[in-house]
C-alpha cells in the first residue's frame, strides 16, 4: 500500500501507531485528503515578501526547458529580481517558515506525534507553472502537503537505481531519474517520503507547497560531537598503557596486542550511563544547527519585576528559534534549551516541550523553582515575557 485517504480521525489514513510502525523511514505514502478542505495559511505574496528580508533563507530555483539548463540563487532578493523572472519554470523556495509565521508553525501541531526534536522546519515553495527544483533526493523524512494549486510528483522507490549527480547544476540533480510512480497532488493532499526515495515535484500552474522536515544528525557528526564530550571530561592521567607486554620483535610495529589494548582502551572510553548520554544528547540535539540564537535579555529582570508582569496577566511566548527537549532524570526531569541543561518538573518539562505559549492562567501559583526557572529561560531570551491580560 503506497496510497491512502485520510478520515476524520487519522489525517495519515491510519493510526499514528500504524503510520510509524509500516510506513516512517521505511516507504513513501501518498495520503489523500490529509488536511480536509485546506486553506493555505500563507499568500504567495507573504512568501515573497519573506524571500525580500536579509534574514529568512531563501532560493531562486529556474529551469530552460528549451536547453535544460538550471540557475540557482540565493537570497534575499528584491522586488525588482521576481520582476525580471520568466513567465514559468522558475520555484521560490523559503526555509524555516514557521519560525516567521504563526499560522505556518500551527501545520506541525498535527506531527505531535514525532518527537518534536525530530521536527526541522516547514519550508515553503512557491512555484510558477513547470516549476521544479529537478529530481533528486534528500538525506531527511519530508511531509510534502500541497498548499495551493497543484503539483505532480513523480518518485522513484526502485533502490538499484543510480544515484550519481548531474556535474553541470549547482543543485545536487540526479543524472538519470526513471519514475516508478506518479500522482497529481492537490491542495491538503500530502506525500510522505523517507530519506534516499528519489522524487520530482513540477507545478502545474501556480503551485505552494509546504515541506515539513524532519532534522537526522549525520551518524558522523553524532560521533565528533560525542567525543568531543567525552574527551572534555577524561582525566589527563588516563593513559595508554601496556603492562605486561612481550618485548617488541622488531621495531615500529603496532602488533595484535597492542591493537588489542588500543581497541579495549577506546571502547572504555565510549562506555557512559545512561544519565550521561541523556545529557549529552539533550545538549547535542537542542543546539545541532541552530540557524539563530537567542540573544540574552540586555539587563536580566528581576525576580520583582517578573512576579509583577504574572500577576499583571501577562503570559509567555516562546521564541520560535530556541528548541526545547526533556528527559526523565533521577528526580524530575532534565530541560535542554538550546544545548542547555536545566532541572526541571517534570510536568513543567512536558508542558514547554508542548511549544504552545503559556497562558497567564497556567503561570499563577508556581511553585519557586519553577519561577526561577521561568525567569532563567527569559533572560537568556528563550522566552518573552507577553503583553497583560486586557482588563474587562
Ligand atoms: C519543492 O517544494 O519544490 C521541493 C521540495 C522537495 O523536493 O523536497
Ligand atoms: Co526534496
């Protein structure tokens, strides 16, 4: 089954448990209907508009049909740079759009069901008829939903195929794409596919299409970072050592014992509890590629100051960039904001991991700890204190 229509009650066609069991990372899905009766929360204008600020992540993707030849630029761009695009053939595409717009963050609520580390971002793309970014493959899950007008999407699942680039583009196109399957997406119609499914997505007149990512460390970058961490924490007088050995038989050679020795003695090394590799990961996964940091409050607020703005109705806000994990820990839970560690409730825990924005009706009577922890996360800017609750 590579097909399916969603219902009222499981917009995968089918339950989480079922979607993460047969499906997630392991084939592609095309879910008719998933989000029923879908209005795209985004114009193709705000999207330009985005694509015009220095700091949003933006492309320019156009194809000459006529000579095959593709262009890729960067943004940002001006009013004046879309003036000058052809008629068709031309994609633009924006990265990290949730973290701009509330309305676009509000199509990941639906993926609770992931943990929400595992969640990158909702790129956007706005397309000209015939646009494409030209096949390819990508190294993360992606949730491709149709936003507006159509688009046909064409994939290949035959896992022998090459996979070797095109050396004359920019973008990492594939030299030869041979489709096994094809389908014409409209708006609320979703395709899910894991890493390495070779795809091609072309619009068919005017086209929005909204691509949730997931976020996968490389398996390499997980080792370096790791090490790095351990290393940090390995005393000095930890040595390489051999006692014991036979006299070397002849000399430089690195012999089966000592290999031995050098194998035992890294393996050692690696070897943590689990309380440490939850701290090192809730650290690691909660900084990996941040495309922006907080920036710490100029002059902290007083504890004073934040009992009075709570107990004036204010609630709040999360910033959009900082991202927030928790792990059980031997008492309460862990908090990791952005690579830091914090102690935590754990009900505290679960609910800023919620990502929803804290009403002030949530924020009387806390207990101290959390307070301070609250106030912790605002001064270092991962939380924004709101405007007061409007008096009747
Ligand atoms: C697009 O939206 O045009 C491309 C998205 C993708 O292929 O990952
Ligand atoms: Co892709």
């Amino acid at each position: 089954m590579i097909e399916t229509t969603a219902t009222t009650r499981h917009f995968l066609g089918m339950s989480a448990a079922a979607f993460l069991r047969d499906v997630w990372q392991r084939k592609p899905l095309l879910v008719r209907n998933a989000f029923a009766n879908f209005s795209s929360p985004l114009r193709p204008d705000d999207l330009g508009g985005l694509a015009c600020e220095d700091f949003a992540l933006s492309r320019l993707v156009t194809h000459d049909p006529a000579s095959d030849r593709w262009t890729l630029r960067n943004g940002p761009f001006s009013e004046s740079d879309f003036a000058e695009l052809p008629e068709s053939h031309w994609t633009l595409l924006v990265q990290d759009v949730d973290k701009w717009d509330a309305d676009v963050a509000a199509l990941l609520g639906p993926f609770d069901f992931l943990p929400s580390w595992r969640v990158d971002d909702v790129m956007v793309s706005y397309a000209e008829d015939g646009g494409s970014v030209g096949a390819h493959v990508d190294q993360y899950d992606v949730f491709l939903l149709q936003g507006q007008g159509r688009r046909r999407w064409q994939i290949s699942t035959d896992a022998k195929a090459p996979k070797d680039f095109r050396g004359d583009v920019e973008l990492k196109l594939l030299r030869e794409f041979a489709p096994t399957h094809e389908w014409l997406l409209e708006p609320g119609d979703m395709l899910y596919l894991p890493p390495g499914v070779a795809h091609h997505g072309i619009a068919e007149g005017q086209c929005l299409t909204f691509s949730i990512g997931m976020r996968a460390p490389a398996v390499a970058e997980m080792v370096a970072d790791f090490s790095g961490f351990l290393a940090e924490r390995l005393n000095e007088e930890l040595r390489y050592s051999d006692a014991g050995i036979k006299p070397a038989r002849a000399a430089g050679e690195i012999d089966d014992a000592a290999l031995e020795s050098i194998g035992r003695t890294l393996q050692d090394a690696l070897k943590v509890d689990a309380p440490t590799l939850r701290g090192w990961f809730g650290a690691f996964i909660t900084r990996y590629r941040a495309a922006h940091e907080a920036v710490p409050r100029g002059k902290p607020m007083r504890d004073s100051e934040f009992r009075r703005r709570l107990e004036a109705g204010a609630g709040l806000q999360f910033n959009p960039w900082s991202r927030f994990a928790w792990s059980k820990a031997l008492r309460g839970a862990s908090l990791f904001v952005a690579g830091d560690r914090y102690d935590c409730p754990r009900r505290l825990a679960e609910r800023l991991c919620s990502r929803r924005n804290l009403d002030p009706d949530e924020l009387a009577n806390l207990d101290n700890a959390s307070h301070e922890l609250l106030l912790a996360l605002v001064n270092a800017g991962h939380l924004a204190v709101g405007r007061n609750r409007s008096r009747p």
